[in-house]
C-alpha cells in the first residue's frame, strides 16, 4: 500500500461563511449555479467544507524535499507567504 502526503491551508468558519455556504449547498442541492458571488467566494477561493475553506497552497508556500539516504520526505511552510485569511495548515496523509 502507498502513502500520499500533501499540505493545505484552512480559512476558518465565520458567520458570514455559515451563511453563504447554506447558499453553495441550496444550489447544488437545486441543480441550479449559485449567484456569481458566492461561487467566486468559494470555487475561486478553494474547496468548502464544514470546517472552513480549504486552499490549495503554491508551490511558493510549500517546499518539498526528499532525503533518498534515510527514505524521508520533508515539507516546508513559510508562513510568511500564507494566502489572507488562512489561519491553520493541515497535513494530509492519504492511503
């Protein structure tokens, strides 16, 4: 079995994304496009879900890099370069 490990940055819930995610939802449930501002909040911004915004994080943001001698793999954030508004950064380990 293999692994795949990647990095995204979380934009937190907020009132406001509380309620312009029941709009998202309402939509999609509908079949239907949501109005250009809402879907621009979100498929422009990153993924919803219920814990706030995930965003794809540029290269800029994460460094990967590999130590083949002791079969490690690192990731390097700066910080410094996070999209607004992103307030955690989450490890992902897929398998």
């Amino acid at each position: 079995m293999s692994m795949y490990t990647y990095v995204q940055g979380l934009k937190p819930v907020t009132e406001d994304y509380k309620k312009r995610l029941e709009i998202y939802k309402s939509c999609r449930e509908l079949k239907i496009s949501p109005p250009e501002e809402i879907r621009k909040y979100f498929e422009d911004d990153g993924e919803p879900c219920d814990e706030g915004i995930i965003v794809r994080l540029k290269d800029e943001v994460v460094k990967k890099s590999t130590d083949a001698n002791y079969c490690r793999e690192y990731y390097d954030v700066d910080l410094s370069k996070l999209p607004e508004g992103v307030s955690k950064v989450r490890f992902v380990i897929s398998y």
